[in-house]
C-alpha cells in the first residue's frame, strides 16, 4: 500500500465517520426536542394536579346509600332478621338468635330501644 492508497482511505474513512456522526447528530436533537415537550408536558400535569388538589375539598367516603333493606342503625326484631336473611323463622331457630342478640346487647355491640327490639349502637 503506498501513501496516495492509505491518504484515499483514510479520507474515505473520515467521510463515512462525518456521515455517521450528522446521522447521530439529528437523533440527538429529535430526542432533546421530544424530552424537551415531554418535560413540559409533565410540568403541566403537575401544575394541575396541584391547583385541583388545593381546590377540591378533602377527600372523604361517600355515605352508602340508605335503601329499605338498609339495617344500619335500624331497629328490628329477631323474626324480622331471619326473615331478611332468608333462615328458618321457626321458633326454635328465632330463639336462638335472640340469646346471640341479647349477647351482643350485653358486649355493647347493640342497644335495645324497646322489649324485642334491638338496634346496633351508635
């Protein structure tokens, strides 16, 4: 190899490098400028999740909502009971419930507003 060859290949090997590096070069900015959007973008949510969370007021539960089968803070009988729960409502099987609500009532889980009648503490 003389020295015209090896100046031919090496100017041949700087054009594919120059080439490659512009090839670069223009990824380089087509993903600057894509971060660049995307930045702005996240700087944007930030900001609204920001002004909505000063403004809404503080998140809490929504109460369920009340129906007729509803038993929360209703008072009822222990035939009533079986009857909503669909179990036996002979005598036997009543009696035994109104010794588990009257042990529930002694616990303090419930109250008892009237004879027969129980209802949960509030």
């Amino acid at each position: 190899m003389n020295v015209t060859e090896l100046l031919a290949d090496l100017r041949s090997q700087h054009e594919a490098a120059t080439a490659r590096a512009g090839e670069l070069q223009g990824q380089i900015d087509h993903l600057t400028a894509a971060l660049a959007e995307t930045e702005a973008r996240l700087t944007e949510l930030d900001i609204a999740r920001k002004v909505i969370a000063e403004a809404a007021p503080a998140a809490t539960e929504p109460d369920p909502p009340q129906t007729e089968t509803s038993t929360a803070y209703q008072v009822f009988r222990a035939r009533e009971l079986h009857e909503l729960l669909d179990l036996p409502t002979d005598e036997v099987s009543v009696n035994i419930t109104r010794s588990r609500l009257a042990r529930l009532l002694r616990q303090g889980f419930l109250t008892q507003p009237g004879r027969g009648r129980y209802q949960k503490r509030t």
